[in-house]
C-alpha cells in the first residue's frame, strides 16, 4: 500500500542512465532558480518603507536612492557570482569558494549560513504567499499557518518527482508573474507621466525630513537588500543546468539579474509617487495593484501570481539546498545520505530534510514573515560577504589575464555585504542575535560529523603491511526457551556450519531447569546444552555473562564467538503484539557487544 502511494505521488523510478533527462534548460532554469529572488520584489521594496515610516510619511522620497544603491549592490553581486561560475563550474558556490580561499571555517560558515537560508528561503516564501492569498481574502488571515504548511508539502512532493517536472510546473507562474508586474509598473509609470495620478500623495524628492539620520537610511537600505537573497542560488546549482552548464548558468544568471532590477525599481518608484504607506493588512504590492487597476481582474490576476511565486520561491531552496549538502556531505561534514540518488534521481533526502526543517521553522514562528526575514536576509549577507572576500584573495593570488577589473568587483561587493550585514546586526539585533548562536553550534556539529567520518576511515583502513588475523574456528551460541521446530531450525543450521554449537537455556525454577536437561539429552544428545538459573526472572544478564565467559576462553584459542538467535515471523504484523519478544531485545543488546557476531535464523509462520 506504502509503494502504490509512493508510486501515485512521486513517480515511476528513473534508471541512472537517465539522469541527463532531468537537466534544466536556461528557460526552465530561470523560473525554478530564479523565483526566490524575483518573489523578492513583493516584500523588499516594503521593508523599505516600513523603516523610513518611523519617520513619516514625508521620509518615503528616500527610498529612491535607497533603491539605487540596491541596484548598485545588485550589479556588484551578479557580476560577482558570473565570475565564481566560471571559476568554480561545479557548482558549490560560497561554500566552496570561502573553503578554497578562506579555509575550512570560513567556508563551514558559509555552507551552514546557506543550509539555514534555504530553509528560511522556504519558510519565507511559503509564508509571504499565505500573506498574498489573506491579503485579497481577509476572511483566511487567521490561517495563514496552516495555509503554509500546506504549500511546503506540495512543493516537498513536487520535488521529490524530480528537477524537469517541478521545473516544468512551475516555469508558467513565475513568467506570469513577471509579465504582470511589468504590465502594472508599465501602467502605472503611464499613469505618473500622463497625470493621472495627484502630484499631493507623495513628497517632493529632496525635501528637508526632520529626524532622518545616516544610521536610519543605512538601515532601510539593509532592509531592502533583502530583496538580493536568492541571486546565489544559480552558482550553488550549476551541475542542474544542460551542457555547457558555465554559460547556460551565467546567462540565466544575467537575465535574473536584469528581471530583477527592472522590477524592484518599478514597485519602489510606484510606491513612492503612489504615496503607498506600509500595513499589516495589505502588501505594498496589493496596494499599488488596488490603486492601479482598481479591484478588477488584473487586480487578482496579479495578486494571485504574486502569491503563487512567492510560494515557488521556496523552489530555489529545494533547488540548491540540496546540492549544497552534496558538497558537504562530500567533505564528510554532514551525513552521507545526503550524496544518494532517489528514485526520481533527485537528492531526495535534502528535499524531505529541508520540507521538514521548514515546517518547523513554520511553527515556531507561527507564520509571521516580518519575523523570519531579518534573520533569512542575515543569513545570506554572511556568505554574500565570504564568497566575495574569497575571490579576492583568488585574483590576488593567481593574478590571471583581466584579473584587475574582477578584483574591483568583488572587492565592491565584499565591502557593501560587509556594510549592510553590519546593519543588520546593528539595527535588528533583538531580531537576528540567533544568528550569533546557531551558527557556531552548527559549525561545531559539522566538525563532530567530520571528526566521527575520520575516526571510522581509520579503525575502517586495511594496513597492506600488516598480515591479516586469522580465525581459527568458530563457536555458535544459541540461546533457546524450549522444543520447538524453531529452536530445531536455528539447532540443525548452527551444526551445519561447526561442531561446536552450545545451547543455553535460562530457567527460572529449579525444575524446570531439570526437567529441560532430560528432555534435551534424549532429543538433542550430540549438542551440547548449557542450563543457567535466574534469580531473578531476567534473561539478558545471566546469557550475557555466559558469552562474556565463552568469549575469554575463545579468544585464548582465537576462536570467533557467534550469537545465534531463533525467531519466528509471524504471517500478519500484529500477530506480533501477541507474543513477546525476547529474541528482539537479545539482539539489541548483544548488537553492542565486543567482538560478538550477531545473527538472527527466521522461522516463517504459513498460518
């Protein structure tokens, strides 16, 4: 039953010699890698003006410049990550530039910054969408939760099909979604130059704002940078995109960054000249919508986009999250599980881990995006700053043709991630201060993990020098609880492989321990049976000193000891609750015991 829904909700399984079917094409590749960024322009441009708004009304003429510094920051990061994709055309991005160039911590920063952001990313997303969907239909804001969750499993089995099927999914609501808000900007920017709009709902560029400061702007402009998440996303998941994946990479990269300019400056200038006021009700978005087109169709036509890419955004995540942990996993600081291959030739286990990490994160957050993006946007300022820093020691070190000019570009970038991470830091610290702590404790889990993979490669290497141990024999320990045709299949397949097969049985009453001794001799006389008495009724202790004592005698003579345990399988599972389960618990703890082999002879009930 579990294998036809696994079947029904992901898919047949793909061979290996498919994989070259999921590859992206730039097309597919700039919606499902692109999303998280673009989807960044329904609330970027309003963490703006929810800052300036502490001020008044009167301080939103500030957001022009703000945003042209934003763009300024833009450009520095996509000619930046252009550089690293060429640099580094397999993928990994900050995490494997920060290693490289930086050292392993850096690098181990990097990499658990990004693993935090992409399921933030998730979280983000899914919850700003929810906020979209309530911000058209009032009646569904109190279950913006539920709401959520709902969209990361969706987008957890979308996934989980595999890269060219959620790719193919979701390619049509983000293009819709761009082409509706350059549809609205378009008519919007015509309504400001034609005089449709009153000149009174915004304040003068340049007029004289009291109680603005240097400390205020910088801490809109790091705000609204977070409308810059997600553009690193295309340099983690390089080996996603068809051959030459390098140039397919860096020209979806481009046509993103291009995209994504062309929007956050049209929302912020129409927010501006509209005289948009920030609330907790409505987006900016819906707002500017509202005013431009009135409560029309093209109303919930963009709106209903904009809620849709703001839940595939949340594909960028599952996108390069687990790609991420690929290279991780690669370099032993993470689980290997994460390098396995699903049915549908995705990493399916970082698609499951990062939809569960996200709806937790859902829940313990209740929801609320205004809490989530702080830390979201911190977290991805952290390795915007180390990926730069990185290529600007790898210019200066290696010095190759042209390398003066892309050391100005990363040097530009490097500088402005340091300023505006600061900001953030400075200005949203009762926000962001988990930051402080997380990333520490998930640095030194990574050295734990990899310190474990070391100690196990070590004990695991075969020395060629060194002559192997040889055993010289082996003795098979069954324990048994009576006459059965169990007990005699574990008993005939033991003496078929040694003649030295002990039995032993653990009786509770003097009695019984005699009268088994009888009964055994004249069933079983050529197997040699051990009785041991419990006083007090457990099992375990008295066969675990047994073995011990076995064990020591053993190893003199280098003699292996095995455990043969006999159990029996039951035709249906909850026949089991019936019977109790001493063999289970005998293997359990032996499982532990030095130097003991462990094995199990199944007896399968037919009734």
């Amino acid at each position: 039953m579990l294998t036809s829904l696994k079947r029904l909700l992901i898919g047949r399984p793909l061979k290996s010699t498919e994989l070259g079917e999921q590859k992206l094409n730039k097309t597919k590749a700039l919606a499902i890698l692109s999303s998280d960024a673009l989807s960044s322009v329904a609330y970027g441009p309003e963490q703006i003006l929810i800052v300036l708004f502490t001020i008044g009304a009167a301080a939103f003429w500030y957001s022009i410049p703000i945003a042209a510094g934003v763009l300024i920051l833009l450009t520095a990061l996509i000619l930046s990550y252009r550089q690293i994709i060429y640099a580094y055309p397999h993928g990994g991005g900050a995490y494997v530039v920060s290693r490289d160039n930086l050292g392993k911590n850096p690098g181990l920063i990097a990499g658990g910054s990004l693993l935090v952001d992409y399921i933030l990313t998730v979280a983000v997303s899914v919850s700003a969408g929810a906020d979209a969907i309530t911000s058209a239909f009032p009646a569904l804001h109190p279950y913006n939760l539920p709401i959520s969750i709902v969209f990361v499993l969706f987008l957890t089995t979308l996934n989980l099909r595999g890269v060219t099927e959620s790719a193919s999914v979701l390619a049509y609501p983000v293009y819709l979604f761009v082409v509706a808000l350059i549809v609205m900007i378009g008519v919007g920017v015509y309504n400001s130059v034609t005089g449709h709009v009153p000149e009174n709902l915004h304040t003068p560029i340049g007029t004289p704002v009291a109680g603005i400061s240097l400390f205020l702007l910088l801490k809109a402009f790091a705000s609204g940078s977070s409308a810059l998440t997600g553009v690193e996303a295309i340099s983690n998941a390089i080996p996603n995109f068809k051959d030459p994946a390098p140039r397919n990479a860096s020209r979806t990269l481009m046509a993103m960054g291009g995209l994504l300019a062309i929007l956050f400056s049209g929302i912020v200038f129409l927010a501006y000249y509209y005289g948009i006021t920030p609330n907790a009700t409505e987006t900016v978005v819906s707002q500017i919508a509202d005013d431009t087109f009135g409560r029309t169709f093209m109303y919930f036509f963009i709106q209903g986009t904009t809620a849709l890419i703001l839940v595939l955004a949340a594909n960028t995540g599952y996108s390069a999250f687990p790609l991420l942990a690929v290279n991780l996993a690669k370099d032993k600081f993470i689980p290997r599980m994460f390098t396995i291959r699903g049915d549908r030739l995705g990493y399916s286990n970082g698609i499951i881990t990062l939809g569960v990490a996200a709806i937790l994160l859902l829940i313990v957050f209740n929801g609320k995006t205004e809490h989530l993006i702080p830390l979201y946007a911190v977290g991805v300022f952290i390795p915007f700053t180390l990926s730069q820093t990185g290529m600007i020691l790898k210019w200066m070190r290696e010095k190759p043709q042209g390398w003066v000019p892309k050391l100005i570009t990363n040097a530009t970038g490097a500088l402005i991630s340091f300023i505006v991470t600061i900001m953030f830091f400075l200005t949203k610290f009762p926000q962001v201060w988990p930051v402080l702590v997380f990333l520490p404790l998930i640095v030194l889990l990574f050295h734990r993990i990899k310190t474990h993979y070391d100690l196990v490669g070590e004990q695991l290497r075969i020395n060629p020098n060194q002559p192997p141990k040889l055993v010289e024999g082996n003795v098979i320990i069954v324990p048994v609880a009576g006459i059965t045709k169990v007990v005699e299949n574990s008993i005939n397949f033991a003496t078929s492989l040694t003649d030295q097969v002990i039995a032993v049985y653990v009786a509770f009453e003097r009695e019984d321990e005699h009268a088994f001794e009888e009964k055994w001799k004249k069933w079983q006389p050529n197997v040699r049976l051990v009785t041991l008495h419990s006083s007090y009724r457990s099992i375990i202790m008295p066969l675990t000193k047994f073995i011990d004592t076995v064990q020591n005698k053993a190893e003199e003579n280098n003699y292996r000891v095995t455990v043969l345990i006999p159990q029996f399988i039951t035709k249906k599972n909850w026949h089991n609750i019936l019977h109790n389960q001493s063999s289970l618990l005998i293997r359990a703890y032996l499982l532990f015991k030095r130097d003991v082999v462990v094995a199990t002879v199944p007896f399968r009930f037919k009734k």
